[in-house]
C-alpha cells in the first residue's frame, strides 16, 4: 500500500551533518517508498472504497457564471492566512464534469474562483476567466509573457503577476485591463491582501504594496534575496518566507520589517498559520512550526542549529513568538519542499520532492502517516473535510483520508500536476502542465 500507518515514526535516524550538506545544496533555489497501484490511461479516475467525504448531496449546477451559494476561493490557498483549508464540502462521489484546454500552453498555478468563474493564466501568456459551470470560456486576454504565480480576486478585479514583472490588474467582468505595475524581476509570488492593498512578492528582492484602486505604490521592503512566496497576512502583519532562508515579519502599515526567525535554507513555500503556529518547508528539506511572534514584539534574530534527522522539538509547545517550536528533517531520504502546508487542527499537512506527501501532528511534530505518490509533489495540498487533494508530477491527482494517510481516489491527467486544487461551489478545479483543466464534482 502506498502509505505508513498512522501514528509511524520517520523513516529518517541519520546523522545531523547531512542536513548540513544539503543545505549546501540547496544556496540556490532553481524554483525559489511504495508506489501507488498501477494507473489507468489519462484522464480516467479510479474510485477507493474508503468513505470520501461527509455530504451526499449532488453537486451545485447553476447557469453559466452564475455566482454560486457556496464560498469562493479568491487567493492561492484560500484565505490570507494560507491555510489550504476549504470551508466547503465536495460530493462524496467525484466525477469529471468538463475539460477546458490551453492547447499552446500549460497551467502550473493554482486556479481562483469567485462567483461562479475561474481565472487562471497560462504558461503561453494567456489569462482566462472560464464558467465554472460548465467550462466554457468567458474571456482571455492575451500577454507577451507567460504565468506562474495564482491569481487574487477582490471587488470586481483580478490581481496577477507574470514572468516579466508586470503585475496586472484586470476587471474580472470584461477581461479588461484596469492598470499595469511594472516591478523589476520575474513575479512569481501569488498576491494577498491587507485593507484595500495588494501585496505580492518579485524576484527582484522586494515585497511591494500597492493601492488596489490604482495600482499606485505605497510601499516596498527590501529583503536579502528574491521573494518568491504568497506573502501570508494577520492583521497588520505580513509573513514572508524568502530565498535569504529567513521568515520576515513586515508591519503592513509602513513596509519596516519588525522581526525575522532563521529557518537555515532559501524556500518560496507561502507560510500556513494555524492558530499561534507557522508552518513553512524549505529546501534544506526541513519543515518548521514557528511560533507565531506577538503583535507589537520583535522577533528573536539569532540563528539556529541545523536539526537533527527526524523530529527536533526545539522548544516547549509555550515558546515565546518567533521561536521554533520543532522541525522536521529525514536527512536520509528527504527532499526540498516546494509545497505550502494545509494546516488543520488534526494535521499538517504538505508535499515533498522525496514523491511523498507527509501528515505531522501540528503541535509536536510527530508523523501521523506518508504517502508515496511516483513523482515529485510540487502541488500544496488541500483538505476537503476528512480528505486531503494533492497533485505530482506522476500526473495524478490524489484524494487521501486525512486521518489515516489511505488513498480513497486518484484521477490520471496525463500531465504533471504543479498548481494547487481550488475549491469553490463543491467542485474541484486544478490544472497541469499538458495545458488542460479540469473541474470535478457531482454528475
């Protein structure tokens, strides 16, 4: 089968200096086990017997763009917090509804969805508003450039930046351009945002802040190294992992950066909060809970030791904010994170370039169950009730019980799955990098 039993200990007991040469390794960032059964031909699903889900209700139809009754998922992982955590129900019966297809090009960011359309763009430069009823295209507009980064959606606009450094604005009704902010370096960070801001990252250093109106610069703080990640959002405050290997903390109000915790190696995973905890994986293939820091306090700068194999329980689980609470680190078989956590009370959750996905008790640290997939996990996972969706790059996309690790589904899309699954009126959207995307639900 292809995972551990819940509640395994880590497969990793080697000794601490090797995490210090994969460190080594890992000073540049290029993109900051079991097999599973045999697969089906692409595009075919192939159904578990496990329970999937708590609703037996039939998927919402609704009318072409018609807004949906449930909840939308307007940022990359849902919510300003990054939690990967739907606050809707899927169909306990998932099947493929619609097909929509970028024949020129390849989707590897995650879809958003607000009111009833999905907008994605494309690595051929293509941005698209599709029906998430029934797939059909509502508009697209056209770019010299190509996207990585996910989409934001807010008040009638679309927030995206490309590979060129333009940050667009678009009004999500027409497709029609509202302004262009031109950073300078390649953006691949997802926007958030923070009271009527806009926030996201750029490969030129720089978190920029922008009025979301007119697209005019408030701010921008300048970190050592590129800025990659989903810049997560509490309050006033913003939380930016970086490729320096530093979390920063930035006081929105003003752009000054109010503290910062050493986790050892560049990463361009967007940090998951849940409750006091931060969670962020790096590619010095450690994954940290870091307490998260007091709202008027600085941050303890001093840097810490590389830790050990397996689970290091850094502090007590009372640690003063900023500090690392434990870490997980399988020097022996462990790989980058590329993946952002879901974090749920029950589990954090999160994907590894070793092919697996891990599951770890959020306040110790100690590995509830793996699966093992046949390719790199880029893809950050969601939960869906009892279920966590996650997509590798073996082309499938995956439906796992979130208590005990089993595989309940998968689905073979052929190409290799990089975005994220989006979840919005109980379906599920996510593309590859064939080019096609896919919405799933009830028929």
């Amino acid at each position: 089968m292809p995972l551990s039993p819940a509640g395994a200990s880590p497969t990793g007991r080697s000794r601490p200096t090797r995490c210090l040469l994969l460190l080594a390794i890992a000073i540049s960032l290029t993109a900051c086990g079991t097999n599973p059964p045999d697969g089906h031909p692409a595009g075919r699903a192939s159904q578990g017997s496990a329970p999937a889900g708590n609703s037996q209700d039939p998927g919402v139809s609704s009318a072409p763009g018609q807004a949906s009754p449930a909840a939308d998922w307007p940022l990359f992982r849902g919510d300003p917090r990054a939690s990967g955590v739907a606050s809707v129900d899927l169909p306990q019966e998932l099947n493929l509804l619609w097909t929509f297809t970028d024949e020129n090009g390849g989707f590897e960011s995650t879809a958003a969805i607000v009111d009833g359309v999905i907008y994605i763009g494309s690595t051929d430069g293509q941005f698209f508003a599709v029906n998430l009823a029934d797939g059909k295209k509502r508009w697209v507009l056209p770019t010299s450039s190509s996207f990585t980064a996910s989409a934001a959606v807010r008040n009638g606009l679309v927030y995206v930046g490309d590979t060129d450094g333009h940050f667009h604005c678009i009004e999500a009704a027409t497709g029609k351009p509202r302004w262009d902010f031109e950073a300078e370096g390649e953006i691949d960070s997802s926007a958030n945002f923070q009271g009527n801001q806009v926030l996201f990252g750029s490969q030129d250093t720089h978190l920029y802040c922008l009025d979301a109106n007119s697209g005019k610069l408030r701010w921008k703080f300048e970190s050592p190294d590129q800025v990659r990640c989903f810049p997560t959002v509490i309050d006033q405050r913003g939380f930016v992992a970086g490729c320096d290997g530093h979390l920063h903390v930035v006081d929105l109000r003003q752009g000054k950066e109010i503290g910062e915790v050493d986790i050892l190696a560049p990463t361009g995973c967007a940090p998951a909060i849940l409750n006091q905890t931060i969670f962020v994986g790096t590619e010095g293939n450690q994954f940290f809970a870091i307490a998260l820091p007091p709202a008027d306090g600085a941050v303890p700068r001093k840097p810490r030791s590389p830790a050990p194999s397996g689970v290091t329980a850094a502090t007590a689980p009372s640690a003063i904010g900023g500090k690392v609470l434990w870490s997980y680190c399988d020097a022996k078989h462990g790989a980058a994170f590329r993946s952002s956590a879901a974090v749920t009370p029950q589990a954090a959750i999160v994907g590894s370039r070793d092919k697996q996905v891990h599951a770890f008790d959020p306040a110790t640290g100690k590995p509830l169950w793996s699966f093992c997939t046949k390719g790199r996990v880029d893809s950050s996972p969601v939960v869906v009730g009892r279920r966590v969706f996650v997509g590798s790059a073996d082309g499938r996309l995956y439906a796992i019980d979130l208590r005990s690790g089993k595989p309940l589904w998968r689905f073979e899309a052929g190409g290799a799955i990089i975005g994220s699954p989006a979840v919005a009126g109980r379906r599920l959207v996510i593309g590859n990098d064939a080019g096609n995307l896919y919405c799933f639900g009830h028929r």
